[in-house]
C-alpha cells in the first residue's frame, strides 16, 4: 500500500504540502495512521507537479506537461528534498510515498506518479496475482511499462483509454470494474490529474478531501491542518476541480457485464458520451456559472 495526494489551487511551495503540515505526507510515510495494509512507506517516493498555465510549452491542448522528481529511497532519507520543496511552487500537484506490492521493481521506475503527457497517476493497493491479471494490452503495450508492477500495468490499462479521448472519470470507473471483475479482492485507489481536475477512486483503502477557496486537495489519510476534511465512501469515484467536488457510486461489477458495453449502475451511466474535455474544461466553467458570482462552492 502506499500514501498519496493530489492538489489544485493557488500556487503553493511543495513543502506546504508534503513536509510542513503535522502529520504530513512526509510523516506518513513512517507513521500513517489509517493505513489498512502494512505499517510503513518506504519504498520510495515521488512529486510531481505543474509549472505556471501560462506556460504551455510541451504540452498538447493548451495543458503544461508536468515535472517529476521520483527516488527509490525514503522521503526522509532524501537530503535534497527540503531544499527543493522549499522553492518549487505550483498550482497542481501530485506526490506518493510507496509501501511496495511483493514482486514489484524496487527502483525509482516503480515509484509514483507515472506520467503521460499532461496526466499525472498514483495508485494506492495491491492486485493480487497481477502478472496474469487479464489486460487487453498488446505486447506492445506490455513491453513499454514504466516498471514491473501491478501499480505501472493499472497505469498503462488508464492510459490507453486516456488516449483513445475517454475522459478520466470513465478511464478509471472501467479500469476499477474491469480488474475487480478479475480480481475481486484487487484494492485499487487511484489519484489522477491534468493539473485542473483530480480524478480519484476509493476502492479498498481510505480516500478523504478538504476544499477551501478555489482550493481542493485529495489524500489518503488528513494532515493536521485545520480545516473541513470529509471521508471519501469505499466504492466511489471522486471529481475535484477549484470550483468543487462530486462524488458517485462505483457498484461492484456483475459477472454478466461486457466491457464494450456502457457502465450502468441504476441511475448512474459512465459511458463515452460526454465530450472529452467535459471534466477537465466544461464541467468547472458550468460550476462557475451556476455558483453564480456571490455563491461559494459546494461540496457533495
């Protein structure tokens, strides 16, 4: 298992976020204090984070592609880290501390986030027997992964769907379901972004959410920073931009379902039929324009 965040709001130092607060990422990854599975984290780390919108250069859509820094050592064994924490700012970001899956690579290729193109991806859990789990990846596909782990072949499973223009909500809803179906017992907590909108599941393990003025910050577990943190239902997917949060049911997937069919749980439908930039552009401008310019944002 591991620990994670994911953060978007007002530029911040990287620091505010993964060293300063009490019982912060950093401390999390010693002492966590929700984890389900295995007692400590550390196996590795990472950050990534975004530069200034303005900035787009490399990127593709007007999105900046983000920077990384990852090691396979522990994020207090790091000496570097302070220094670079204290004087990288950003607008979005996403870290990870690790707790390794058995059988996985040990290196720093294996630590999150993974990243392709502007998208940034943490998994907190564990498939079992994930060498055999059913894919549909080619051998092309197979032979690219970032590191020989179950954490890197979930990744590649998003990014195919990503690519081929699904938007991220149903990326992760389908990958949840279609490995659950396979491996029931599969604890698959995700965390991805653009730099504008967190997409996140809660799927085995703890997910919580803090939301403040144009600010939203997705995590494992709460820091001690004062503020209104919400627990996350097991068997959910979260949607977080600056403007607020929604969360909906992610049920259990029926023996019966065929993955080329759209994803209908009761009134809940994560089929491709929204446009494919609806979460990452559309849906904060239609929170804005709903809130109204006196509302403040809501949360579910």
């Amino acid at each position: 298992m591991c620990r994670h965040l994911a953060y978007v709001g007002p530029p911040v130092t990287l620091a505010r976020l993964l060293t300063e607060p009490q019982h912060s990422l950093d401390e999390q990854s010693w002492r966590p204090a929700g984890q389900r599975h295995g007692t400590v984290n550390a196996d590795g780390f990472g950050v990534g984070w975004y530069p200034d919108e303005r900035d787009t250069s490399g990127g593709d859509s007007g999105f900046p592609h983000p920077a990384r820094y990852r090691r396979a050592v522990p994020i207090w064994a790091d000496a570097n880290l302070p220094e670079l924490t204290g004087n990288i700012r950003s607008h979005a970001v996403l870290a990870a501390v690790r707790s390794a899956t058995e059988g996985t690579t040990h290196d720093e290729t294996a630590a999150a986030p993974f990243r392709d193109g502007r998208w940034l991806f943490s998994h907190n859990g564990a498939v079992p027997d994930w060498t055999r789990l059913p894919t549909g990846l080619t051998s092309a596909e197979l032979l690219a992964l970032d590191a020989h782990s179950d954490s890197a072949l979930l990744w590649a499973m998003i990014v195919r769907r990503l690519r081929q223009g699904e938007p991220p909500a149903g990326a992760l809803a389908a990958v949840v379901r279609q490995v659950a179906a396979a491996r029931p017992t599969a604890r698959l907590n995700f965390l991805l972004t653009d730099g504008r909108t967190i997409a996140a599941t809660a799927w085995g393990d703890t997910l919580w959410y803090r939301t403040g003025p144009a600010t939203a910050l997705v995590a494992s577990e709460p820091d001690d920073t004062p503020g209104d943190w919400r627990e996350v239902p097991d068997r959910s997917l979260l949607l977080a931009t600056t403007a607020g949060v929604r969360i909906l049911p992610l049920h259990t997937p029926r023996p019966h379902h065929k993955e080329s069919q759209p994803m209908t749980d009761g009134d809940l439908t994560l089929a491709d039929q929204l446009p494919a930039d609806y979460f990452t552009l559309r849906l904060p401008a239609d929170a804005r324009d709903g809130l109204g310019p006196q509302a403040s944002p809501r949360c579910s």
